[in-house]
C-alpha cells in the first residue's frame, strides 16, 4: 500500500522543494573607480548609457540674445500734468485719436489760473496809465515846467510797466490763454502725435503738486512710429552693445516676424540689484505693429578669434572655479578645469583648458561629478583606516616596551 503512493510523495517532495527555491541573486554592476586623476567605468556598465558627449567647437560667430522690453520713444513723447489747481470741465480728445501741436485736449475751471490772468490785466492797465503819464511829463519838460530829473523818473516807470506786461502774458500765453480774465484753462498737445493714455474724467480735481514720478499724467501724447528698446546687458556683453550697433529683435507675441534695431545709449554704471547694463535702442514701427510694453529679446551677433564653444550644461561651478568632463577613452572620464571668455544661457565659450574636437560630457555631467566625489572618498577610506589603527596601536605598544624595560 505505501509502495502505491511513494511516487505521488516523490513528486510532492520535489514540487514542494521547487516552489520555496529562492531565485538567483542579481549580478550588480561594479563601482567605477579612480586612477590617475580619471574616473574609470567597466565595459558596458549601465550607467555610460545615460552619459552623453559631444566635441568641443572652435569659436567663430555666435548669437548673443539678451532680453528687452518696448517703450515710447521719450524724444517724442509729451506727458501733460497740470500747471494750476482747477476741475475737469470738458475732455476735448480721448485715446486713440491724433493731434496737431495746439489742440486742446481737455478745458479746466482753474481760480488760480484766473489769478494770473487778473495779474496780466492789471499789469497792462497799469502801462497804460505810465504811458500817459510819461506823454504828459514829455508836454511839461518841452514847455519847461518841470525839470529833466521828473521826465526820466516817468521813462523808467514806463519801462517797468512794459516789463511786467511782457512777463505776465508770457505767463497765460504759456498755457493757451487769450485776453480777458474767465478762468478757463486748457490743456493743450505741444507735439504730433496720437493719445496714448488719458488719466482724466469729468468733474475731477486735478492739482500740480499730485505731478511728478509715480503719478500718472493726465495726458499721454506720442509719436508711436518710432519706440525705444531698454536691454538689459550682462557684465561679459559690454563690448558689443556699443551705440552704433544693430540687432535684431523678435517679439514672442510676432512669431515669425524680426525688426531691425540699434543702440542708441548705454549706461555707465552696472546696476546693482540685477547685475545688468541698461542699454537703450530704437526701432521704428510705421506700420505699428509694436506695441509699448512688449517683452521682445534683443540678438547680438558676436565674434570670437579663439576658443571654443560648448553647450552651457557641461560647464560646472565648484566655488569660483568652473570645470568640464572630458572623456579621454571610453569609459574613462577626466574633470578639466577650464576659464570661460563667454557665458550665455545656452552657449559657453572656453578660453583655456579645452581644446576643439575634445569629447564633453553635455548630459549628467552633475551625475558625474557625484561619482566622482563618492569615489574618492572610498579611494581614502582605507588610507584613513590604516591612520586610525596606527593610533590605535602605537600607545599598546609603547606600553609594552616600558613594561620589557622594566
């Protein structure tokens, strides 16, 4: 009977035994290590499939972009704020519309103005009255009445008298103001141009000490053919963005279209908060299609005599100090300390360390270094360990000689 069922339990046993096998452990790929200054990786390790490289390039022609924002073109532009307290009668012009020099824009009730009106009548009042007076001091003096010294003193009152009357009207002419005292202020465009902001409504008071930076003009009048450029340059971009120069200029809401532009000013301090350069271009715009307040990005062509180029990733920073990968063989990677002549955000140029045609790791090269690092530190452990058991032993065996000494 149990001769009957000991196969069954046979192969029970060795399903059994199958089943609690456990699988065979993983084979890991070995440490890469470091020997002469290089970090070295077994043939076919996995991780040289994630290390990528390409050959260092002379330096020849590159584009440099640097940021930029549209705005009005200030040699153009007039901002109107008022030059007396009043209130907002009437707006003659809204945004959008064009104006010559001398169309009034909006009309303000203004005592105050009405001052310097009285002022100007009075003042030509009061010549009227020296005029006669100094004809009549002139009839006196031919008829010998009065004395030299009396006719002088009504010539010079009278030349006073025209002074203030020229200065006064210079006054209200200043603002569009004609004859008369009515209190009716207006302002008026002194440029062509098209409104480009109105800051205004009626009835509002309007003062001139709310003027200034900060405050917004009541009026914006403009000649929108032509804008200004302000770039914002890096320290290493100072020799190309020179007055003169031309760039090109691309506006991310233009796809497809540039516009030609060139500097026209730079500044002469770095500011500090950004670290960058103003730099201000002009670009014309007849057909208006730029807009002010556009963020576009300015291109700089720029040329290298020497060096060589490779993408900004493969540039590390330790420190002050940048570095590349150079693969020396396959498989064999070496950190090469190198000086940079041009740092863009996609591009560096290298002046020293590296030579054109060298292989650079431009992906993972963060990776690398890693590996590097944790390298090294194993390549010391055994050098450290031995120190520490030198220490560990030397007081034992000084011991033990006194003790022989003894």
């Amino acid at each position: 009977m149990l001769n009957r069922f000991l196969p069954v339990l046979l192969l029970s046993a060795l399903g059994l035994s199958a089943c609690t096998e456990a699988p065979a452990p993983k084979v890991e790929a070995p440490a890469p290590i470091v020997q002469n200054n290089q970090l070295r990786f077994a043939a076919g390790h996995p991780q040289l499939n994630l290390l990528h490289v390409a050959a260092a390039a002379p330096a020849k022609a590159m584009t440099v972009e640097l940021p930029a924002k549209l705005v009005w073109n200030e040699e153009r532009t007039q901002r109107i704020y008022p030059a007396f307290a009043g209130r907002v009668m009437g707006i003659k012009a809204d945004v959008g519309q064009k104006v010559l020099p001398g169309t009034p824009l909006a009309l303000l009730a203004s005592p105050d103005f009405g001052q310097a009106q009285s002022e100007t009548a009075k003042a030509e009042a009061d010549a009227r009255l020296t005029h006669k007076a100094l004809q009549r001091q002139r009839e006196l003096f031919e008829a010998g009445i009065v004395a030299r010294k009396e006719l002088e003193q009504a010539e010079t009152d009278a030349d006073r008298a025209q002074a203030e009357v020229a200065r006064a009207q210079a006054r209200t002419r200043l603002y569009g103001s004609g004859s008369g005292v009515n209190q009716q202020l207006a302002l008026s465009a002194s440029i062509s141009g098209v409104v480009v902001e109105r800051n205004l409504n009626p009835g509002q008071e309007v003062r001139p000490d709310l003027a200034g930076p900060g405050v917004p003009a009541l009026f914006v009048v403009t000649d929108p053919s032509s804008l200004w450029i302000q770039i914002d340059a890096r320290e290493s971009e100072v020799g190309i963005v020179h007055p003169g120069t031309a760039f090109e200029l691309s506006i991310p809401s233009l796809p497809g279209q540039t516009f030609q532009g060139k500097v026209i000013a730079t500044s002469d301090f770095i500011d500090p908060l950004t670290r960058t350069i103003k730099i201000r271009g002009v670009v014309a715009n007849a057909d208006r299609r730029l807009k002010a307040e556009m963020l576009a990005t300015a291109k700089f062509e720029r040329t290298f005599e020497s060096g060589v180029v490779v993408p900004a990733v493969a540039v590390l920073l330790r420190g002050t100090r940048h570095s590349v990968f150079v693969q020396t063989r396959p498989g064999e990677f070496e950190r090469r300390a190198v000086e940079l002549d041009y740092e863009g955000p996609r591009e560096v140029v290298i002046a020293k360390g590296l030579q054109a045609g060298e292989q650079v790791v431009v992906e993972n090269a963060l990776l690398l270094a890693r590996l590097l690092r944790l390298a090294e530190e194993e390549a010391r452990a055994p050098d450290n360990a031995a120190a520490a058991a030198t220490k560990s032993v030397a007081p034992g065996a000084a011991a033990d000689t006194g003790a022989a000494q003894k």
